[in-house]
RNA sequence: GGAGAGGUGGCAGAGUGGCCGAAUGCGCAUCAUUGCUAAUGAUGUGACUCUUAACAGGGUCCGAGGGUUCGAAUCCCUCCCUCUCCGCCA
C-alpha cells in the first residue's frame, strides 16, 4: 500500500533503541510483530543508504565538472558517469525493494499500550470503573425496543431490509424525530463546551484511511468504492475529522483542536452474522456526533484529554437519565492503534446488560505520523501531534437505550428533559398500545 | 463529461537543463533603537534522513510516480489535486 509521503509510523528510532519494549507491547495487545525483521531490514537499508549517498555525491560533483571540461576531460566523465550510473541503480532497486519490505512491517506494528491498561486476553478481561445511575424498575414486563418500535410503527426492519439488505432499517414517525433530537442535543451539548462543529465528507481517499489507522487491516469492515475513485465510506467522522489538517504543520497557538462532527457511519460488520441479528444493535449505517482533539505531545495533557472526552460522554447519558457503566478496556482487546481505550456501556433491558454506545481512544502520535499531521513546539522544534476521540451519541444505540429504559407500562416512551425542547416539548411519544 | 491554466518553503511568489534547496516579499526568532506599543535597522529562519561522542559533513525532497539526459524544479509520459469556461445536476 503506497503513502504519498514520509512514513515514519511507529518512531523506528524506538524500535532500535528499545525494541524489548515494542515486543512487550505487541505481547501485551496479543498481537504478532515481526520485530527482529525489521530491524534487519532497517539495518541493510541504511548500510545501502550510505553508500548510495556516497556515490550520487560523486555523480553530482563529476556531472557539474562537466560544463569547463575540455574534450578528453568529458570523455572520462562520461565514462565514470556511465559507471556510477549502473552501481547506483542496483543498489537503489535493492534498497527499494528492502524499504517495500520495511514500510509493510512497520504499518502492522502495534501502538504500545499505556501502563494503565489492564492485562487480559479479550473483551471478557475488562475492567469495570464505575458505574452510574440507578437501572430501571420495572413493574411490568418491559418490552424490548423492537416490539416497542414496531408496536408504535417507528421502526421498518422487513422494507430497511429489502431497500438495501439485512442490518438496515427504516425509522418513522416519533422515532425519526427522536434521533434528530438526540443527535442535535449530544451537538449542541458540545458546541457549548467549545468544540469546533464540523461536517465533513463521509467519503474518503485510502490513504486517509491508513492515515487514521483502519487500513491495513480493516479492509473488509469498510465499504469502499475504490475501483473507480479510490474512496472508501466511513465507519466514523474520527476519520475525516483527525485526518483534517494531515501534512500540515500547526502553530502551537492553534492547539489544542477540539472538534464535533455529526455524521453517517457505515460498516459492513463482516464476520458478525449471526451475532446480534435483532434490531438496531448492529447496523451498516446509523448516525453519530464524534468527538475529537488534536493537541501537542504530551503525555500527561493527552490524559487529561482522554478523562475530559469521557467525562463529556457521561454527561450526555447523565442528561438523558441512562445507567452506564465505563470499562478500561484490557490490552487483548485494544486495537493496533490505541495506547488505552474506554468504553461506555449502556444499560439496555433487552439484553438484560449493558452494551457498548461509547469508545473513548487515545493515541499518542499514532495516527499523527502516519496522517503526517505536526506542529511547532515553543522551541521550534516540529513534533508530531497528539489525538483523541470519542463518541458523543451514536444514533442506533442511543434510541435503543432510551425506548427500551424509558418505556411505560402503556408502551409509550417518556421524552428525558433535555431532549423536550427538540421534540417540541412533549413528554411523551407514542400512543398506549399496551393495556 | 469537454476545453484551458496551474500545483515551488509557514504564507505569497520568481525561477524553462548545471552557478537552484531555490531570488524577493510577508511572517517568525534574536539583537539594536524605543517610556509602552508601533515603526525602523541588523542578523537569522524549510522538512526529512544518514554518518558522528561532539564539532561538522553527506543525501533526499519544488503535487505523486515513472522516463529522457553525464546532469531535471525546469523536457516527456501517467496519475492526483486546484482554478476558469462549457455541459449535466440535488
């Protein structure tokens, strides 16, 4: 996969200097990674390197020779020349195809976890934090948010599904209006702490993809429309949104970035059939406001980011009176991107736990080097950046948390505070269907 | 989709085969002057990478990739992007 600019992913400086390091984190994410290989490869490369550059410093010198030169003088240029060519070529190919090699390997190698992150293997070895709110009380058997949707004729699985396959869905009514409301209410909550609003395509170039850190390896949950234009949709706004300044090189006064993006979300969920096939749980297209912050490296500010973006998250579930509860997700479960990861689970009485509507990444300078995305430091110095996301409300998840926990015995739905002034101010939706 | 013009440093902009990593201006930094600010003057100021303990030195990069040439920012080809006009269109 071809980058069209310097590719210096995880620091090669630190997978020479501290390549026990990088393997433990690897070890850690339960993740292969062919450390030794790459520093061979790296070490041949530059060997080549130096005497490639030895001998196109020799080619400069002679071909400028050239201009004074008297006819004899020429000839032996031209000799030499012709010579230098032929040794530089064969070397070049060879530390090409070395550095193919090497640029392949290093776009595998894992972000090494923060120290906080538990150990374990998968998602069943997280680590629950906190949680918050008191669940729902049920005095009548409460139904789930498809018999709900459907029983109030929000909520088309049958025609979503012959409009464009299984895992869509047709929102009517109250239902549509909900989601609006939600969406414009988690914007709004977010604008009003100072993000940036962004709306940004949704339709993005490969190489932003990798940019970001879903390719390689992510291929197959991504739809992509790259046999004629090499685009792939998002499966989020962090993408377009962490990749918006990429090759730029930012004043220090310009950070940190906050952003806020409402978008469509698409994801194929390859290899999911099967699993959770009810509703909207998981779909391939839903609507969700992101949260993202691009800021100078800094360790110790890039963790007050990340509890700031999930303190931001939990505001919003606490707004709309839903029970969470957050998780330290566990090395097994991390991706190759992440150095630690929350994630916010909501109650959904429908599966009778809590289901993951929140994901709150940090990065390091993951993705800003492979986005080439930089800034100033106040020595002047030009640092790779730091970035951040979280989900503020993802469409889907959220209308199934607020039917399924704010259902009545009738089978209505009652409209939380703050999301009345959005839906007209009525407290209610539905009719009572339900005796 | 058709025709044309372009893509050069943080920004603007010159540069049509070697003396160009690149004039000049702006911006920025330091110093001088100054009650402060402004203005003025001087000096400095690209990124990446390799060798080196360091001093220092080398190489790459003028949208991307390939080609011609002893030698390419400059010539040729392909692709990407931007702008203008026309067409189509929510």
């Amino acid at each position: 996969m071809a980058l069209g600019r310097p590719l210096t992913l995880l620091d090669l400086k630190l997978i020479r200097s501290q390549p026990d390091l990088v393997r433990a984190g690897a070890a850690k994410k339960r993740m292969a990674c062919d450390v030794d290989r790459i520093l061979e490869l790296d070490e041949s490369s530059r060997r080549l390197g130096v005497e490639i550059d030895a001998l196109r410093q020799e080619q400069r010198n002679s071909g400028k020779r050239m201009a004074g030169a008297d006819a004899t003088e020429r000839e032996a240029i031209l000799a030499s020349q012709a010579e230098l060519k032929g040794r530089l070529k064969d070397l070049e190919t060879e530390q090409n195809s070395i550095q193919d090699e090497l640029k392949a390997l290093l776009l595998l190698v894992p972000n090494i976890p923060a120290e906080e992150v538990p150990e374990g293997k998968d998602d069943s070895e997280n680590v629950e934090i906190r949680r918050i709110g008191e669940l729902p009380q049920f005095d009548f058997e409460p139904r789930s948010h498809i018999d709900l949707g459907e029983g109030q004729d929000w909520l088309d699985i049958l025609r979503g599904a012959r409009l464009a396959g299984s895992r869509n869905y047709v929102l009517k009514g109250d239902l549509s209006l909900l989601e609006g409301a939600v969406m414009r209410f988690a914007l709004d909550v977010m604008v009003g702490k100072g993000f940036t609003p962004l709306s940004v395509p949704t339709l993005v170039r490969t190489e932003t993809m990798v940019g970001t850190g879903y390719f390689p390896g992510g291929e197959e949950q991504a739809y992509r429309c790259d046999e004629r234009d090499d685009l792939c949709l998002v499966g989020t706004a962090e993408v377009p949104v962490t990749a918006l300044h990429q090759d730029e090189i930012l004043e220090l006064g310009q950070l940190p970035m906050r952003f806020v993006a409402l978008s469509s979300c698409y994801r194929r969920e390859a290899g999911t059939y099967g699993k959770d096939t009810r509703g909207l749980y998981r779909v391939h297209q839903f609507l969700k406001v992101e949260q993202v912050i691009i800021d100078q490296a800094d360790a110790a500010r890039s963790l007050e980011h990340h509890l700031e973006i999930l303190q931001n998250s939990e505001e919003v579930l606490q707004a709309l009176s839903l029970p969470y509860r957050v998780v330290n997700v566990c090395g097994g479960d991390l991706g190759q991107p992440q150095i630690q990861k929350f994630d916010i689970e909501t109650w959904m009485p429908s599966r009778e736990g809590y289901g993951e509507t929140h994901s709150a990444s940090r990065f390091h300078d993951f993705q800003a080097r492979r986005l080439n995305l930089r800034y100033r430091d106040a020595d002047g110095k030009v640092q790779y950046c730091h970035t951040l996301n979280n989900t503020v409300a993802a469409s889907t998840r959220m209308l199934i948390a607020l039917l399924e926990n704010h259902q009545t015995r009738e089978g209505q739905v009652r409209v939380p505070a703050p999301l009345r002034p959005y839906l007209g101010g009525r407290e209610l939706l539905g009719k009572p269907i339900y005796a």
